[in-house]
C-alpha cells in the first residue's frame, strides 16, 4: 500500500496544486513542497526498516510488493515492488522533487498552478517507473512521465522552447514505442510457450527464445533506455531540451529523467534477455567510453552556461553505461552511486546556473567573469559541484567512477584507460567554467544578489548529499548490493544452458 | 412465417419517432419540443437493448441478425447520437435555418446506422448504408452557406459513385453465388487457390464502396472538405457513428474469413492501411484548419483500425471494438469542443481560434488536450489502451510491417496533436478574435466524454470485458 501511496500523494497533490493555483502563487508551491517532504520521509521510514544484510528468500525477493489485478483478461495486474535499487532511486526523486520545486520558486511567476501539477506528475510518473514491476504498468508510466514534462519545456521553458520540447517528446516517444513492441513480442512468446498471457515481470523473465529474436527484441528495450541515457548517437536531444527547459525541469531531467534509463537496462533489458546482453556489450561499453569523451570535450567547448552542464550528463552517463555493460558486481555498484551523485550534483549545477540566469538574464560565459567578489556563495558552491563534477576524492562521483573503472578494468583494460582519459577532459572543462565565470576581470559591471536563504538550504542539503556519498557511501551500498546480487544471479543462472 | 418483432425493437422505436416528429413539426414548430422528442427516442431506444439482450442471437428475416455484436454497436451508436444531439442543441439555436428537420435527419441516418450494424444480407446493407448515406447529404448542407453546400454536393456525388460500385459488386457476387447472405456466401466462397476474375471484381468493387465511406486512402478525397464544412456536429457524426457503422459491418462480413487464406484480398487491405496511415498523418501535419486536421487524422485511425482488422486470433473483433469505442469518445470529444466554441455564424476551426485558449477557457483548453492526447495515444486515456490493443493484435498475428508503420504514425501523428496543444497553451490571444457564448448541455456532454476517457484509460477492465464476451453470428 506504501507504494502505491508513494505514486498517489505527488499526483493528488499536484491537482490540488493546480486548483489552489488560483488562489494565490503560494500555495501551489507548499503543496508541492509539503508532497514531496512526505513522500521523502515515506522512503526514508521504508529505508530505515530495510533488512540491509539479510539475505533475500526466494519466495521474498522483493522488500515490499503490492499486487493487485488490473485489466486480468489481458494479463496485466497492477504489480509495484520495492528492492535495495528501486529504494534509493525513488528516495533520489522524492529528494530532487522537493529540489525542483525550490528552484522554481521564484523562477515561475506565471500559472504557477499548472507547473506544479506537471512537476508533481512528471515525478509521479518516474517513480512508478522505478516500482513497476508489470510490463504494461512500466510502460504506462514510462509514457506518463512525458507529456507532463513536455509541458514542462514548451510552457516554461526559454527562448527555443518549442522546438525543444517537440524534439523531446519525438525522440523519447519513438523510443518509447519501439519498446512496447518489444514488451509485446515477448508477452505472445511466453504465452505461446506456457499458455499463460501475462505482462508480469517475475513470469516473464527466464523466457526462452532464439538467439536472434532475443537480440532484436533486447534493441527494441534498449531503443528506449539509450535514447533516454541518453547515449550516444540517440542523445542530441539532451543539450536542446535541457537548456531549453525551466530550471525545475532541467534538475528533473537531468536528476532523474535520464536514470530512468540507467534503471530501465538493469532491472528489464540485460535480466529478461541475458544472452543478447552478453552479446551486445562490447558494443554498449564502447558506446559509453565514446560518449564520456564526447560529452567531456563538447561540454568544454560550449559558451552556453546550461549546455555546458548538459553535455556533462552525456559524459556522466557514459560512465554509467560502461557499469552496467561490464556487468561486473563493483562497477553495478559504481554504477548505483554514479547514478545518486549525477542525479544530485548535476540537479545543484542546473539549480545554480538557473539562479544565476535569473539574476544576469543571460547563460553566456562570454559575458560573466569575475562574479566571485559579489556572489561568493554562489561562486563556492558551484565550486564544490564543479569539483564533484570532475570526480575530486571526497566526493560522490569519485567512489562511483572509480568503482565502474575499477569494475571495468577486469573485462576491458584498453576501455578503462580511454574512460579514464575522459576524466582529465573533465576536469579542464569543470576549472575552465569556474575560470570564466567567477574568475577573471568584472566584464560587464554586473551587480547582483548573492543566494539567499532558501537557496543556500538547498544547496547545503546538496553538497552534505554529496559528501555523505564521497566520504561514507556504505549504507548506499548496502542497501543496494543484494538487490543487484539478486540481478546477478537471474542472469548467470539463465546465462548457464 | 411470424417475423419475431422484439429483437428489432429498437429499429421499430427509431422508425416511429422519425415519423412521430415529422408530423409533430408538421403541426407544430418548436425547436425545444423536437429536441426532447428526439433525446426520449434516443433513450428509449438505448434502454430496450439491454432487456431484449435475453434474445439474441435473432435471425429476423434474412436480412437482419440481432446478436450480441449488433445490440453493442447499436448502443454505441445511440450514445453518438445522444451525444451529437445535446451538443446540437444549442449550436443550432439562433442559426439561419429552422433547426426541427436536423433532428428528424440524425434519427433518420441512426436507423440506418442501426439496420448497418445488424444487417446480414446485401439488401440491408444496401438499404441501410443508403439510408445513412441520403440524411447525410442534407445533413452536410444544412445551415446552406456556401461552403456547407459545396461539401453537401460533393459527398453527394462521391457516395453516390460509390454506392454503384458497390452495387455493382454486390450484384457480381450475386452472380457468381446465387446468394446475397453473409453466410451463405461465407460458406459458398470458393478456397484461396480457386478465386476467378469474377469474384475478384466483385470484392476490389465492393472494397472501394466501403473505403468511400471510411474514408480510407486513395478514396478519401471528399473527406477534408466534407469535414470543414459541414455543421460540427455532424462533422462528429460523421465521423463517429458513419465510419463506426460501416466498420462494424465490415468486421461482420469478414468475420468468417481467415483473410490470411487469400493472399491478394490481405495484400490489398495491407496497402490501403499503410498508404491510409502515412496520407493522413503526413497531410494532417499541414492543416491550419481544425476540422481538417482531425479529418486526416481521422484518415490515418481507420487505418490503423485496419491493423487489428487484418489480424487474425481472439483479440481481432475485441482490438477493433475497443479502438473504436475509443475513437468514438475522443473524436466526439474533439468536436465538440468546436462546437462549443463555435460562434453563431462560422464554426470555430481556424487554428487562430485557439489562441491562448488556455487563458480564455481553461476547462476546455484542458479538454480539448485530454482529447488530443488520447488522440496520439497517451497514457491516461483511451486512446492509449486502444492504441496498446491494436498493437497487441498485431504483434499476435506477426503483421511487423502494419505495426512499424502504425508506430511510425504515432511518431508523426504526435507530432501535430503536440502543435494544437502548443497554440493552445503558448500563443497569446489574437486581438479581434471573439470569445463566444457559454454552451450548457454542450459542456455537460464533453464533461461526460471527459469522465469516460479517463475511465477508459484508468481502468478499462470491465469495458473489455464487456466487449470480449460479445458474440458475433449466430453461435
């Protein structure tokens, strides 16, 4: 019940957002925030009460599972299921969610109800994401999340906005359905084999079928995951939407938006067609070495402030994508705190950025320079997030990639030390930023505020995020280690003839 | 031979209340009584399915087969023109013409609709598919503007030619069989191998007939223009209830025929689906004119209709039903929203009238999205669960071809729903524009098509189950 409620309190909360929207722009506002504080306490009680070390029975795979029948005389029941992964990427939402919004707060000023509701529905979408464990449900809030969020872009966004959005929605859609062929071929083959019709993903996995169709199939799931990663070449819609996107939008795109992609190769494509996962990985891992170079280099050569940022992610997610490929127990894990990390690190860079547009009215860094002597707060916080965003020890994304490098190395030596090399990419383009930005002579006089209040709790919730991931990640581990073992093992187990 | 009267109940009730309002006209004109004569025959005739729902199935005559599949879609069709018929009202209030003979028409064309769905027999299909066919071209022309008129002849011209096609089909097979009963001439069709010249004539005539009426590629030329000038809301009869019918029967008369067996009969509906989908929704993509908009999108949907129609297996008659119900209240739903929009002298599709609507009248704005989306297939609504169905039929029966083309639609289809939407929501307003008046029972209807979209979309269980358990034929 927990979990459906998980899903229910952003939605309701997001209609009463909406009709309360016109009684004041406050109030869609604390709606959405006070939705996601419980939501987020709910996480953390289910996190508190996490058996961590206890191993998992067969008949309890699952930590909590609600199962209740939906449209029975198709075979799709409404199956929600928690684990160690699903946890910690529902907690990363619910926390991004309350992060959103503060960026919104003074950002929206205009039907300020209306982006509250596609906000709280486009995190509600993700989160059922993250729990479904139906293929259908999957699907059905896999489409969910999107139209919201292309609300998000094409109401709200800057000044390129619809064709962002458009550009958005077609990649992810065309992904999207290219996926629900292949959850329905897979439904007609295991019916056809056991006579049982059913999108439930405990029966499906282990289906057998020949090589050839589990490749086709395993691209049909994966059109829709790479697109979303985005990895290279599927991800040429990332720079466009997240620049164009308002800043709530952007940290829910980048935070989450993109690890529904990450999650979508773990938990469905590599367990439901392990062989073709086999086979298909050197490909993945160099396209996830290919895209963190790229995504270094053309993020150091981007003027645009948010673009920059955005190309980031490309490389970011490189890194994740390499993880899951070399499907080797640390890099899984490196992959887990990658995914956390990003999802907190990039979400402050695209808050930080987004204040400061709304100060200086402009994302050039051509223009900026020299901001740090009247916004030093600011400048140090975006400091700290580049530092993270390079990968310095101490922090998150340093125990992620070094972990997925560690994990790789064993598979692919030549690999790793290619990833490697895009880290120094990365740490030229990081200084580079800070360099033109808050560094250098004052360009063009400008004279603004530093981060207030708000802005400056929410940054300090990110950067103990942060340090808490760098310097003790162990309880992320934890929670997350058995449910990835349990991955494991499906897929060695039907990896085995 | 006693002819069972009770099964066809509901054709007797629509025959005597067209009769009932002429002559109540005749005597006396009020646009508010003829109203709520028609809305009573409407929902006592939608009332008396479900009691002799015990009957079916019944064989009256030869012509007509009462069974669980006619009394669904004759629901379906009653609900239309329920809903065609309150949007009417005030639509039609303050028009040029008096508005009583519209409704006689509509009562008129739904019993033709009816004796469609349920005919079993050439000749009734024929009556009724005529029947529909002439209250409909008075229906085009109705309120005599010019554009109205223009559309009014040229469905007259293009039906007409297409019904001698399809006589002409009907009277080969005729020929060929010495039968003109569906399932005679099911029993009787020769087997794959053994089709001659004759009967393969006779089919491609009776095929162009009926894709005139679905207005499916290359015989959709009459559609765009039919859709802008004709009332909204009998745009939305058209639309729904016309195509719905002559879809039923279609379904009907194929029913018994593996389509796979005979090669060029499949290869033939294969190419008018794909070209149906890639015209419609690659035409649709330049439209600036609402109505002609949704009539190539509405081009495209019967096509992929024709996805489930060719596949074979349990989900084919269910897949096609549900997508239509589902059609039916999206596509109602999108026009009535222009009918509700639609001033005293032009009806409201130029995109500029949509300007910013959001602003002006959000619940509609909202609507009209909802509508949209369910349109290209998004989550929540019908549209999704249908899309998903036909989909799913065609996974089952491996047509991959028909599905990536469907797929390939969506993509683009997509495409221009999302652009409505944004002129909806981003444009501002266009000074000069005007903001009509407030339609009553028009808004309670898409208030109502509202609420069964969502329900659809949320939790279509007992809806499929209701059209999973239909029988079709006598069995």
């Amino acid at each position: 019940m927990i979990l459906a409620l998980l899903i229910l309190i952003p939605s309701v909360a997001g209609a009463l957002a909406w009709f309360f929207g016109r009684m004041g722009n406050r109030w869609p506002r604390w709606i959405s925030l006070i939705a996601f504080g419980i939501d987020l306490l709910l996480v953390l009680l289910l996190w508190a009460n996490y058996p961590g070390e206890v191993d998992f029975t067969a008949n309890r795979a699952w930590f909590v599972e609600v199962q209740a029948p939906w449209i029975t005389s198709l075979g799709i029941g409404f199956h929600l299921a928690i684990d160690g992964i699903s946890l910690l990427l529902v907690m990363l939402s619910c926390f991004l969610g309350i992060m959103a919004t503060i960026a919104s707060w003074t950002e929206i000023q205009e039907r300020v109800g209306l982006f509250h509701f596609n906000l709280t529905w486009t995190v509600a979408g993700i989160i059922g994401v993250f729990l479904a464990l139906d293929l259908f449900l999957f699907y059905f809030f896999w489409e969910l999340m999107l139209v919201p969020m292309y609300f998000l872009i094409a109401l709200w966004g800057h000044e390129n906005r619809t064709y962002a959005s458009v550009k958005f929605f077609l990649f992810t859609q065309a992904g999207g359905l290219l996926m629900l062929l292949g959850i329905l071929a897979i439904y007609f083959i295991h019916g056809s084999q056991t006579g049982t019709y059913t999108f439930d993903y405990s029966e499906l996995l282990g289906t057998r079928m020949n090589p050839n169709t589990a490749l086709l199939l395993m691209l049909a799931f994966l059109a829709a995951f790479l697109v979303k990663l985005p990895a290279l070449p599927f991800h040429t819609w990332l720079p466009d939407a997240h620049t164009e996107a308002p800043t709530g939008g952007s940290v829910i795109l980048a935070g989450l938006l993109l690890k529904t992609g990450a999650y979508g190769i773990l938990r469905f494509a590599v367990p439901l067609f392990p062989g073709a996962a086999l086979q298909i990985a050197p490909w993945a891992m160099v396209a996830g070495v290919v895209g963190i170079v790229y995504g270094a280099v053309l993020a150091f050569a981007q003027t645009d402030l948010k673009r920059l940022v955005a190309y980031t992610s490309v490389s970011h997610m490189g890194f994740v994508l390499l993880g899951i490929f070399a499907w080797k127990e640390l890099a899984l894990l490196g992959v887990i705190i990658q995914i956390l990390c990003h999802g907190v690190g990039t979400g402050a860079l695209f808050m930080l950025v987004g204040s400061l547009q709304e100060r200086v009215h402009t994302r050039d860094t051509q223009r900026m320079g020299g901001l740090w002597g009247i916004a030093p707060r600011m400048g140090g916080a975006m400091l700290f997030f580049a530092l993270a965003s390079l990968g310095l020890p101490g922090m998150g994304n340093f125990v992620g990639e070094f972990l997925i490098l560690f994990g790789t190395y064993s598979v692919s030596a030549l690999l790793t030390a290619v990833a490697a090399g895009g880290l120094i990419v990365s740490t030229i383009y990081a200084l580079w930023m800070i360099q033109r930005v808050f560094y250098g002579p004052k360009k063009e006089g400008w004279k603004i505020s530093d981060l207030s209040l708000r802005e400056m709790a929410a940054m300090t919730a990110m950067i103990l995020g942060i340090l808490w991931l760098g310097l003790y990640p162990r309880p992320f581990i934890d929670t997350a280690r058995h449910s990835l073992d349990q991955i494991q093992n499906v897929v060695e187990s039907m990896r085995a003839p | 031979m006693s002819i069972p009267l009770m099964p066809i109940l509901p054709l007797i009730v629509l025959s005597a209340a067209s009769v009932i309002v002429m002559l109540t006209v005749a005597c006396y004109r009020n646009h508010r009584l003829t109203y709520f004569l028609t809305l009573a025959t409407t929902v006592v005739a939608f009332l008396i399915l479900p009691v002799i729902s015990s009957q079916v199935p019944a064989q009256v005559t030869s012509l007509l087969l009462i069974d669980g599949y006619a009394l669904f879609y004759s629901g379906l069709i009653l609900l239309c023109l329920l809903a065609v018929t309150l949007s009417s009202y005030d639509y039609l209030n303050g028009r040029r013409e008096s508005p009583d003979e519209y409704y006689i028409l509509l009562l008129i064309a739904t019993l033709g609709s009816v004796i469609l769905v349920a005919s079993s027999h050439f000749a009734s299909f024929f009556l009724g598919l005529e029947i529909l066919s002439i209250s409909l071209y008075a229906l085009i022309a109705y309120d005599r503007r010019p554009l109205m008129i223009e559309a009014g002849l040229k469905y007259l011209v293009l039906a007409a030619a297409s019904s001698s096609f399809l006589l002409f089909g009907m009277a080969l097979i005729y020929a060929q069989l010495g039968t003109m009963s569906f399932p005679e001439i099911a029993s009787k069709l020769p087997s794959a191998g053994a089709i001659d010249l004759v009967y393969a004539v006779a089919i491609v005539m009776i095929i162009i007939g009926i894709g005139f009426k679905l207005s499916l590629v290359p015989f959709h030329m009459w559609t765009p223009d039919v859709y802008q000038g004709a009332p909204a809301p009998v745009t939305a009869y058209i639309a729904t209830v016309s195509k719905g019918a002559v879809f039923a029967l279609l379904l009907r008369y194929f029913s018994g025929v593996e389509l796979h067996a005979y090669g060029s009969l499949f290869v033939i509906f294969t190419i008018i689906a794909i070209i149906s989908m890639f015209t419609g929704n690659l035409l649709a993509l330049f439209q600036t004119n609402i109505k002609r908009l949704l009539a190539y999108s509405s081009i495209a949907h019967l096509g992929y209709l024709l996805v489930a129609f060719l596949s074979s297996g349990p989900l084919r008659v269910s897949a096609v039903t549900f997508y239509l119900v589902a059609y039916f209240v999206m596509t109602l739903g999108a026009f009535g929203v222009v009918t509700v929009l639609s001033g005293k002298e032009n009806d409201a599709d130029e995109i500029e009238d949509y300007h910013g609507l959001i602003k002006r009248r959000p619940v509609l704005a909202a609507t009209f999205t909802a509508m949209l989306l369910s349109l290209a297939g998004m989550p929540l609504t019908a549209g999704f669960i249908g899309k998903f169905y036909l989909v799913a039929a065609g996974v089952g029966s491996m047509l991959w071809l028909l599905v990536i083309t469907l797929l390939v639609n969506s993509v683009i289809g997509l495409f221009y729903y999302l652009r409505v939407i944004a002129v909806m929501c981003v444009r501002e307003l266009e000074p000069g524009v005007s903001v009509p008046t407030r339609f009553m029972t028009g808004s309670l209807v898409l208030a109502a098509l509202f609420v069964a979209l969502v329900w659809l979309g949320v939790y279509p269980a007992p809806v499929l189950e209701m059209i999973q358990a239909i029988r079709l034929g006598a069995g």
